[in-house]
C-alpha cells in the first residue's frame, strides 16, 4: 500500500520536528510545550491511522460489497 508509506515519511517529518524542538537551547520550556503538542496530536493521529492500514491490509473486509453500516441506518 502506498498510503502506508506516505504515512511512515509524515511520521518520521513529525518526529525530526519534535527532536530538533526537544535539543533546542535557546527556546524556554513553555515555548517547546507550545510547539510541541501541536506535533504531538498529528503524531498521535498518523500513528493511528497507520495502524488502522496495517490491520486492515492483514484483515481485509470479508464482504466483495464493503461495509453496510448504511444499511442499518435510519434517516
């Protein structure tokens, strides 16, 4: 899947960002908290969105017509 390495490249973007703000001197610690929880939650977000992929590359839908969570739906 293509998608899994784009995600591997924007997850290792993110980390050399929080590394060069984390060995960073000349910022205080409040400024690093505040450049860095932004980086974090995207972190947290492409890490599970990788794993999402990863699982359901290893288990794919078994219905041939996807999902039907539709179906039960009412509008």
């Amino acid at each position: 899947m293509v998608s899994l390495t784009h995600l591997e490249a924007a997850l290792a973007a993110v980390d050399t960002e929080v590394k060069a703000l984390l060995y960073n001197q000349s910022l205080s610690l409040t400024d690093k908290d505040e450049k860095m929880l932004p980086l974090l939650r995207e972190s947290k977000v492409l890490k599970q969105a990788y794993e999402d992929l990863c699982y359901l590359r290893d288990n794919p839908p078994s219905s041939p017509s996807g999902c039907k969570a539709g179906n039960y739906r009412e509008d």
